[in-house]
C-alpha cells in the first residue's frame, strides 16, 4: 500500500475507533491520538492491520509521525529536484539557442573583418601580454567566486572583501562551513551582498553535492550552479580553463555598439557578433582587453571621438548613441558595472591637445591594466622572497 493511502487509512481508523467510544473525532493526528489514548487504558489495536498483535498508543503515534514527517521530507525534495532540474533545463535551452543561431549567421563583410583586424592590433598594442585578469583569484573556485561577486559592483572593492574570504574559505567545504552570516559579513561592501552570500553558500554546498567539490568544466554544468549565469560560466571557461570563449559585460557590450560590429541593445547578440568577427583564439584576450579599453579610454558619456585611439577610425557614427537605451530601469547585464540609461550624450569641448583619456575621470574601484601589471609583479617579488 502506498504511503499516502496508508496515512490515510490510519487516520480513518483512529476516527473510527474513537466514535465506536463516543467521542470527538475532530482535531490533528496527534491530537486523536492523545484522546483515544486518554479513554483506551493505553493500548489500541494496531492500525497497520496486523490482526492479533496489539501495540500502545505512543508506538502507534511515532509511527504515524514518522510517516508524515518522511512524507513531508521527501515534497520538500521533490520540490527541490524539480525546481533544480527546471533551472538547469532552461539555462540549457538558451545555450543551445545560442548555438544554433551563431550556425546560422551570414558571414560578415571584407570591410567589417579589416575594421575589427585593425582594432584587434590597436588593442594589441595598448595591452601587450599576459593581459592580467582584473580579479584576484588563485584556482577555479576562487575565480568563480570572484565572478559572481563582481555583478554590479567593481573590481576593487571584490578584491578587498576577498582577500579575508579566500583566507577563511579558499575552497567548497570551508565556504559552507563558514557559514551564510559570515559571508554576509565579510563581502557586504559589495553591491547586493545579501543575495550574494546566499548564493555564494549554496553554490558551494552544490560542488559538493554534485562535482566532489570541484568547478565543473562545461557550460551546462557550470549555469546549473546557484548564481551563475552564461557571462559568469563564460569567465570560468576562459580564465580558468582556456575555452575560448567572449564573455560580454557592460564595457564590451557598449564598445561593439559603438564601433559598428553589433548593433543590438541585447549582449546574447554582442556575444554572437564579435565570435564572427574575431578568430577564436584572440577571444579570451580580446574580452579582458576592451575591457581595460573601456574603463581607461572610451567612457560611455563625453567621450572625445576623434582623439580616442580606436573610435577615431571604428566608431560607426561621431555622435554617440547609447546602446542601452531600451534597457528597461531593473535590466541589467551581468558584470562588474550596472548599464544605466544616461541622459543624451553631449560632445566634450576639451582641448584638442589633450590626451585621448584626460576627459575621463578614473572612478574608485576601478582597475587599470597598467596598475594590475604592477600589483601583480609585486606580489610575485613578495613571494619569491
């Protein structure tokens, strides 16, 4: 007999017995069995049918319990496992999507491959390598960590608030035995820290589970992971394991609009765009180096076209117009820096002799590529010594 029919047929069978003794039969399992109890002199028959043997009413209400309490326990992870599995199944769905569109795509233009060659080796040569990633890690786990920490906030204050974390959990088992309070603690000065230490807690607690507390190295299994999304997944792949891959922030996002090789407010789109007018093995660099182009030379507002090292010959229009204009105010794109929907872009009335950058003033927080170099070599000086 299944479980549900025979809690049930148990409950039944209580009510049955106390109206045989004229009384209530109102009220919770336990409450029918504490009554029938109360009037039974301790013992009932057994409700599990089982004929002649007799059992006391303690024994049958810890068995009643047991049942619901399996019951219960097995919904709730039921529940789970769907909502998991629908999660997973989703991120899945929209990863094959991206594939099948990429297969589909008309090969670009002569003229647009020679521009996005040409913007390649400018890139080349502001950024020579190695070109630093911008977040301080030292594996797999650490990075993803990083990553998911430097959604909408910058680089400085993830590297800040890591260095206490990774201290007191470098890897999955010391992360959940830390504890979610904890992390709340140490990583609140980063935006939206509440959700992210959630996340950061069950994200490890499910390396355990599912991937003997190791960082899986596949998109699928990485986007079934709690607060991971393709741009984070895509990070991982790239810095972690060398899977050429573009992750698309809101940086990059903006410079492929503004040079002319997307034109979509939607970074699935950017993504699918610069993978055909780039070679696959510049991908990994090229996202860390219009990163650093973005933050040092081409800000989003009051930006001097004509003396900008690359939008001087790339930009698809002089006036620029801003590619998150249909961004609704509660979208965002997965990154270090949230898109906001500026007010229309005016033309700097700079000096014509200034430098491409001084109208750009260096926000807190964030890292140059020329200061991670730097910071990167002291730190390997220290541990030579």
């Amino acid at each position: 007999m299944a479980e549900d029919d025979f809690a049930a047929w148990t409950v039944l069978r209580l009510k049955e017995e106390l109206r045989g003794r004229g009384l209530k039969v109102s009220g919770t399992k336990t409450v029918l069995l504490q009554r029938l109890q109360e009037h039974s002199g301790g013992e009932v028959d057994d409700p599990t049918g089982g004929g002649d043997r007799k059992t006391t009413i303690a024994e049958v209400e810890k068995v009643a319990v047991e049942k619901i309490d399996n019951a219960t326990i097995a919904t709730v992870e039921k529940v789970k496992v769907e909502k998991v599995e629908g999660t997973a199944g989703a991120k899945k769905s929209r990863s094959r999507k991206r594939k099948k569109e990429e297969q589909q795509l008309p090969p670009p233009s002569p003229e647009l491959l020679e521009k996005a060659e040409r913007i390649r080796r400018a890139l080349l040569d502001l950024y020579p390598p190695p070109v630093p990633v911008p977040l301080d890690h030292s594996d797999a786990f650490t990075l993803l960590v990083a990553v998911v920490l430097s959604a909408q906030t910058t680089d400085g204050k993830v590297n800040a608030v890591t260095k206490e974390l990774f201290q007191k959990a470098p890897n999955p088992q010391a992360m959940v035995e830390l504890g979610k309070d904890e992390i709340l603690r140490i990583i609140r000065p980063v935006g939206l820290a509440p959700g992210k230490s959630q996340r950061l807690h069950a994200m490890a607690q499910e390396l355990i589970d599912r991937h003997d507390a190791q960082v899986p190295s596949s998109f699928e299994e990485l986007e079934a992971l709690s607060g991971v999304g393709h741009k984070t997944a895509s990070v991982v792949m790239a810095q972690a394991f060398g899977v050429p891959c573009f992750p698309v922030d809101t940086h990059i996002h903006r410079l492929a609009n503004r040079w002319g090789l997307s034109n979509s407010n939607k970074v699935e789109d950017t993504e699918r765009d610069l993978k055909t007018v780039f070679a696959k093995e510049h991908w990994n660099d090229l996202h860390l180096r219009i990163i650093y182009f973005g933050r040092e030379h081409c800000p989003a507002k009051g930006h001097i076209v004509e003396l900008c090292p690359i939008c001087s010959f790339a930009a698809a229009s002089t006036i620029q117009s801003n590619p998150f204009k249909s961004f609704s105010s509660g979208a965002s794109v997965e990154g270090d820096e949230v898109p906001t929907t500026p007010k229309k872009a005016r033309r700097d009335t700079s000096s014509p002799t200034e430098t491409p950058s001084s109208n750009y003033k260096k926000r807190k927080g964030i890292i140059t590529y020329s200061e991670r170099r730097a910071e990167l070599e002291k730190m390997r000086v220290e541990e030579d010594r």
